[in-house]
C-alpha cells in the first residue's frame, strides 16, 4: 500500500494538533490550579509566619534555569531529529521512528540539564540527610501507563512477527495465505522489517529514561531551599516519563494501524491471522493508544496538577 507512508505522515500531524490543542485547553481553562514550576508553597510550621508561595525567580538557582533550558533544547533536538527521520526513513520506517526520536530527544536534553546542576555554593550551608526514591517523583498514573503500554507494544510485536495463524505466514514486510490453488499477499505488515529499528530505539530509550530518573534522583541539591528543589526533581522526572510514554506508544499505534489495515483484506479459504484480534479489535488499540500518546504528550508542555507543596517523603 503506497499511501501508508502518507498516512502515517497525516495521523503524526494529527497528533501533533491534538496535543497542542490539549496544551491550550489545560492552559485557558485549567480544573485546578496546576503545580507549576515557576511556584511552590512553604512547608507549615515553626513559631514564625511564613509565605504560603515564593516565585522560583526568586529562589531558585541558575543550575535550575539551565537543566529547563536543556530540556527545551532537547525537545527542539528531537522535533528536528523526527522531521529528519520522516525525510530519510524507508517508506514507513522512517515515520514509526519519528516521534520514538523526538521522546530521545527530550530525555537526552533533560539528561543534560540534570547534569549541569551542582550544589549550591555560599558562607552558609544547609544539610539534611533523605532518602530519595525514583517512585517517589514519577507520576503513577503515567509510570502505569509506561508499564502497560511497554509490555503490549512488544506483546503485539512479538504476535506480529511469529503469531499470525489462519493459514497466513509472514514475511518480513507482507502475510501469505494460500487460497485455493493461488497465494494471495496482503501488506504490508509489521514484520521484522518495521518493527526491529523501532523496537531499537525503544529499548535505547528506556535505558536512557532509566538513567536520567536515576539522576534526577541522585544528583546534588541545586538550592538550599529543599521545596524548590523537589519541584523541579519532580518536574523532571514528569518530563521523562512522558517521554517514555511518547516513545513507546506510537510504535504501537503504528503496529496496530498497519497491521488493522492489512487484515481489513479478506480471502475465501484463509481466516483471521490473529483470531479474535480482528482489524475492528485493533482500530480501538489504535484510538486508545493515540489518546494516550497526546495525553502524555501534553504534560512535556504543562506540568500537572500534583501539589508541589506537599512534604517529601
């Protein structure tokens, strides 16, 4: 089919949209008050009145600015890098690894920016002693996501590439059936073709969200004001999951889609290559998946609505 490859440029675009119209709605009209970077609460406490909010212009220090414009570099690296695999990529390869590159990108940036925090340095210190655990900055429900959506991406992958049945066999690009005393071919299909660079890039990815949530976790306090600190530990560790979310689910959309679209051709004599997982089965995983992606894709943009004052653990 040679309109995949356009396709998939139109649902990327798409994509793109649905997520900056997120980005806009949660910013014009947002449930509740979001926990920004830019501001945090004092901790209660003590026999003196303090401030329930300070701005981070105000407190927070230049390692913390750095690591955001790191970030956003990281973020322009990965859009251009995603652009650049569109152009170059062979046919729908090129567009499966579009946006797992851009999701490379951020985590490298925020890899960066992390790397450029150290500890803040004065006449007068302040030291503690915490125990500081990744859980304790990944947001669960996008740490759920990330979780589920990794091991069916390469559940699907695997079915893709081994577990068609129905008198179907695989190719690397396309399924044969045999029908009666013809074949007939129907593609193309995620095979090993499409689906081993993308799953390459994912797996890279992980390790790298897994390295940067380590020292977003371990590096030093980038200022003595430790609710500033937790803020931007937090954002990070946000921005990293989001990431991971981005780089696995579109793989998936697009194994689900190519894959829906090759089983929407039916013969006389050969059955359903994955049974009951129909064309109709995947155009749903294909919708969640999408959804998903541009919810994850709007918390790289907007931090969420988690309370930036409550106490460390």
């Amino acid at each position: 089919m040679w309109f995949v490859p356009w396709l998939a440029t139109v649902v990327s675009v798409l994509l793109a949209l649905t997520i900056v119209g997120l980005v806009l709605v949660r910013w014009l009209w947002p449930l509740r008050s979001p926990a920004r970077a830019g501001e945090f609460s004092w901790v209660e406490g003590g026999d003196v009145p303090r401030p329930r909010s300070m701005s981070l212009r105000n407190a927070a220090s230049g390692a913390t600015a750095r690591a955001v414009r790191w970030r956003w570099a990281g973020m322009a690296v990965g859009a251009i890098g995603a652009v650049v695999a569109i152009a170059t990529g062979d046919s729908a390869r090129g567009v499966m690894i579009a946006w797992p590159v851009f999701g490379l990108g951020v985590m490298a940036g925020t890899l960066a920016g992390e790397l450029t925090v150290s500890a803040p340095t004065g006449p007068v210190r302040r030291a503690e002693l915490r125990v500081r655990r990744v859980l304790d900055y990944v947001p669960r429900p996008l740490g759920g996501l990330v979780c589920v959506a990794t091991t069916a991406l390469f559940a699907l992958a695997t079915a893709a590439a081994v577990g068609v049945s129905g008198g179907w066999t695989v190719t690397d690009r396309t399924i044969v059936c045999a029908a009666g005393d013809g074949s007939f071919t129907s593609g193309p299909w995620p095979g090993t073709h499409y689906t081993v660079p993308s799953l390459s890039v994912v797996v890279v990815g992980l390790v790298l969200a897994g390295l940067v949530l380590r020292r977003v976790v371990r590096r030093p306090r980038s200022t003595d004001v430790v609710e500033v600190d937790d803020v931007s530990r937090r954002r990070s560790a946000e921005v990293v999951t989001a990431a991971a979310g981005i780089l696995v689910l579109t793989p998936f959309m697009g194994i689900a889609a190519t894959a829906g679209m090759a089983m929407e051709s039916s013969v006389i004599g050969c059955g359903e290559p994955w049974g009951a997982l129909t064309s109709s089965a995947l155009s749903g995983l294909f919708f969640a998946a999408f959804l998903a992606t541009a919810w994850c894709g709007g918390f790289l943009f907007l931090p969420s609505t988690r309370s930036a004052d409550r106490r460390p653990a």
